[in-house]
C-alpha cells in the first residue's frame, strides 16, 4: 500500500468555488436534443414536450449553466429557422454531423427548458457562416424588451419580457479545419472583435467568450491564443479552452492522469494571456471558459456520423458507454478545474444526456445515471466557499504520456459560514491502494460527516438502463478522524469525497 498526506490551511485559498464550473452543453447533435431533452411522446413529457425524467436528473446533476446550441452545429446554424410557428419552421441540413434539424426545438423552447432546468443559459453564435449582424439579430430577439423588428417578434412568438441572456461565445472551435467556416487567427480575432463591439454597443453588460484553442494537441495552440487575444481583449472577458480525454491502446495509467495535460492547458492558456496582457498594457485580467470538457472515445463507431445521401434526424452519434475508470477521470478532471479556480470563470461538461453524457435515455423509455454521472453530481453538490491550495506528499508511477505521476490527486473546499471541509481526491495507481493521512491541524476539532469513494475491482463496469445502480459511491467505511487528521484508504482507479464538519 502506498501512503500519501494532504495538508490542508485555511489561508491558503485559491479563489471561490464557481457556480458555473458546473455547467453542462446541449447541442443539436444526435440525441441531445431530440429523444434526449426533448421527446414530445415520452411518459414524462410535458406541455413543452420536455422529459421529466431527464430535468429531473440534470437537477440531480447539479448543472448551474448549459451552453447551446452548439458546438460544431453552430457554426452552420440560421437561428432564426428556429422560432416562430413550429409548423412553418424549415427542416435543415446539418453540415457539422451530417443530419437534418427539423428546428422543433429552438431559442424560445430552450430558454423555457432552462428555465425549467434552473440553469444559466450560456448562448453560442454562429461566426462560421455568418457574422456581426447575425449575431446581433439574435442579440436584439433575446435581450432587448421591444420596440425593435426582433424583440418585436419574440414578443409576437408569446415571450413578452426580454431572455437577458448574459454569457455569449463568440463562435467555436474557429481554429479547427473541420469547423464550418474555419478561419486563423488573424481572421477570426478581426471578427470576433468587431461582433463582440457590436453587441456590447447593444447591451452593455454581456460577458463575452472568445475561441481559444480546441486542443492542447493543435499545431497553433499558445500562438492561437496570442493573436486571437491581442485582436480582441479589450472586448471580451473570457477565452474558451476545450479538451477531451480517451484510453488509447490500453494505456490505462496514462488516461488516469489525464488532469495533468487538463493542468498544463489551463496553465498555457493563463500564461499566454497575461502575456498579452502586459504587451498591450490591459488593466483587466482575461479568465478561461473551459465551455467544452470529458471523456471521448473518438475511434469507436458511434463517433462516425452517418454519409451520402444519408441525413437523419437525431441519429445515434458519440453515444459513449462509460466505465469506472471514466468516471475516476472525469472526477480527476474536476479536481484541476476547481484548483485552477483563479482562473478557471466556468466550464462545460460536453454534452448532457446521451451524447458523450453523464444522463442516458430511450426514445420514449428509461433513462438512466452513467458511471460518470456521481463525481460531478456529488462535486456540484459539496463544493462551496473556498477552493484550498492543497500540499500533497505522494509517490509517483511512470506513465507512458506524461512520464512519473503522482498516483494521489486532490483538492479541498472550505466553507468559512459553516466551517465544513470538503476534500476530493483519486488513486490514480492502477493496481495499489493509498493509505491517505489529511492533516487538519489548521482546522481543529472536525468530525467525518460522510466519506464516499467510487471503484470496483473491475474498472471497465458499466452502467445500462438494466443496472444502473451495482456500483456508484459506497461508504467508505475506513474513513476516520482523530486528533485534527483524517485517514482513508482509497483503492486503485477511484475517486473518493471525504465531508468534515462540526455538525
């Protein structure tokens, strides 16, 4: 058994824990929208057409913002095809994952499913195919009361009172050769500015994402950022980063240690746009939307979409099964985000039911928890107050990607109105346990609340709309606390949440 130590200080503090950490994404892409949030003949659905089930469970879920509607399929998207009479919406071809949208869901029906959801919408705009004015179209239906051609018209489509939409991206992914309307640098730093002018001259108060890179892995990352920030700065607010994370060739310990490429990222990105801070002489400080992030299993059959003369509507498409070892990483995934919390403004899970999802569903059946569904529900849950800068002692295993890694990962919360200490951690040890000692003598006289640990000695179990529910977070029966420090054994492959309080 190994043995690692964590020591915890309440002057050492990050930054707050973001609500918005915790967002999710629904694009129209497959089933995410179509027999995902939206399946008119379902038990569950109501007036909207909206699944119970599936609102239920992002409630449980604990998603404080969604981004939409894409995504690759923004980068093609006429939103305007989307409101109005459904009856008299235009079915159109999706260039991105080559399938037809009959637009029954657009602005007006994801808004109120939002409202539904109780989350913060986070709007994406389509700087692909179209532009500055486009986006202000859209800009003008949501957030302006009336008096205008298309706050007229949403009012006409029975929305009286303005959507007020705050976060935007300006586009997505632009660095990337496989986006419609793909553009350098130079190119889409010159639009991104003049659009993200534009709607600041419209509304004022918007919070604005710029395209950052869409991989640590492309050839322009860093000086993508240089150029794309050094055009447009002053005018937005956040720089959106995106990554995803897949087991290649059964290099088990290598995935495990995903966070660390997920750390170098955001530490990339915040370097690069300090530096551009100071060039230009900016006062303020740009931060990171992390707005696309998980697990994919980019070579398996359901991530091909379909060809020829083949354009349906909501195919199965990126459908990925999780395992346990997923679901460990994607925990490991949010331990990064959360200690990079001074930089790290908000993120999005991709995507939020069926696509690359923690949430599964049937068209017009059951719907179910994946293995991935527990680390971000119970993190979204008992994540409050402060984010801890936590000392960890660990020993370290060789990987193939990233050389020697420590096997314990963690990170701590702290909650100065209640007192409550929250630490999440992963084994990310393929084969040995961790004897964990957390040294809480800067916290004097917790008790354990509740200890959870994810695992099972097969990490390739999956859940299925059968068997949901034979492995998820169990008690951690040996966690204990004494004498101002916390021990717990954390298997090999797991993610584990440890709650301290007075309570």
């Amino acid at each position: 058994m190994y043995s690692a130590t964590l020591t915890l200080d309440p002057a050492f503090v990050v930054g707050p824990v973001r609500r918005r950490t915790f967002g999710s994404f629904v694009e129209h892409l497959g089933r995410c929208v179509y027999t995902g949030i939206h399946d008119p003949d379902h038990p569950t659905a109501d007036a909207d057409g909206f699944r119970g089930d599936v609102l239920d469970l992002t409630r449980e879920l604990g998603v404080t913002t969604v981004r939409y509607p894409g995504g690759n399929f923004v980068s093609g998207y006429r939103w305007e095809d989307g409101v109005g009479p459904v009856g008299e919406r235009p079915t159109r071809l999706d260039l991105a994952w080559h399938s037809s949208d009959p637009n029954l869901v657009g602005v007006d029906e994801f808004m109120r499913w939002a409202d539904k959801a109780d989350v913060e919408p986070m709007m994406a705009v389509n700087l692909g195919t179209r532009g500055v004015q486009e986006a202000l179209d859209l800009l003008e239906y949501c957030n302006v009361p009336g008096g205008s051609a298309w706050s007229d018209r949403r009012r006409a489509n029975g929305v009286e009172e303005p959507y007020r939409i705050k976060m935007w991206c300006l586009g997505n992914e632009m660095d990337g050769p496989w986006q419609i309307g793909h553009k350098t640098a130079h190119e889409y730093g010159r639009l991104a500015a003049e659009t993200a002018r534009a709607m600041r001259l419209m509304d004022p108060g918007l919070e604005l994402v710029v395209c950052g890179s869409s991989s640590s892995d492309m050839p322009t990352f860093g000086e993508w950022e240089r150029v794309v920030l050094t055009e447009t700065y002053e005018h937005v607010d956040h720089v959106s980063a995106h990554a995803y994370y897949w087991e290649e060739d059964g290099d088990l310990a290598s995935f495990l240690a995903s966070a660390v490429d997920m750390d170098h990222f955001v530490e990339s990105v915040a370097a690069t746009a300090d530096a551009v801070r100071a060039a230009g002489k900016h006062e303020k400080r740009i931060h990171i939307s992390f707005d696309e992030w998980n697990v994919w299993y980019q070579k398996r059959a359901e991530s091909r979409p379909p060809s020829g003369d083949d354009w349906p509507v909501a195919p199965v498409l990126l459908e990925d099964r999780y395992n346990v070892a997923d679901a460990v990483v994607v925990g490991n995934l949010l331990i990064s985000l959360l200690r990079h919390t001074d930089r790290v403004h908000a993120a999005s899970l991709a995507q939020l039911v069926n696509v690359i999802a923690p949430i599964m569903t049937e068209p017009g059946g059951r719907s179910w928890r994946q293995t991935t569904f527990h680390p971000f529900a119970l993190t979204a849950r008992h994540a409050a107050g402060d984010v801890l800068r936590v000392a960890v002692e660990s020993p370290a295993e060789e990987t193939a990607r990233f050389g020697d890694v420590p096997v314990l990962d963690a990170v701590a919360t702290h909650d100065p109105g209640t007192g409550d200490v929250v630490v999440f951690a992963v084994n990310r040890s393929t084969t040995t346990p961790v004897d964990l000692d957390v040294d809480l003598r800067g916290f004097p006289g917790l008790r354990l609340l509740d200890a959870r640990t994810l695992s099972n000695p097969d990490h390739t179990w999956q859940a299925t709309a059968d068997d949901a529910t034979s492995v998820g977070p169990v008690p951690n029966t040996s966690a204990k606390v004494a004498d101002d420090r916390a021990r717990a054994e954390l298997p090999p492959v797991s993610w584990s949440v440890l709650r301290l309080g007075r309570a």
